[in-house]
C-alpha cells in the first residue's frame, strides 16, 4: 500500500505509532523505529520530507528521556 496509495498509509503508520509512543522496551522501540521509516518513505513519496522532519523532532523531542530508543533511533538513521 505504501508505494501505490502513501497517504493511506501514511495514516495506518501514525495510528500505528501512536499507541507505541507510550510504551518502553526493546521490542517497542524497534517497532517504533520501522514505523518511523516507513512514515519517512511515505513523505518523501508525498514530497512532504519536512513534515516528517517536524514530526521526528517532536517525537525526540517528547520523548528524550528514553536513551535506549534514542540510540536505536540513531541506529536506523532517524
């Protein structure tokens, strides 16, 4: 869905990623860190990239006190 219809799923991934923002452990943050790639992937096919670097920051931002997914966040290029 994401290559043919990216603003569909552009709002599965945010619903998606919603939820995961509150949770903590590994597991979580991996899967956070997929959907942050593939919203990524969604907006550069959008030609929307700056939004999704709005997005990121404020996500870091709300988050920064989770070194663990900062690092794994880091690791994905994120």
């Amino acid at each position: 869905m994401r290559d043919h219809r990216p603003a569909d799923a552009l709002d599965v991934y945010l619903r998606l990623l919603g939820p995961l923002k509150q949770s903590t452990g590994d597991q979580a943050y991996h899967e956070v860190a997929r959907l942050l790639r593939s919203i990524r992937e969604c907006h550069e096919r959008l030609g929307t990239p700056e939004e999704f670097s709005r997005h990121l920051a404020a996500l870091r931002t709300a988050l920064k006190r989770r070194p663990k997914l900062m690092k794994i966040l880091d690791t994905n290029g994120l």
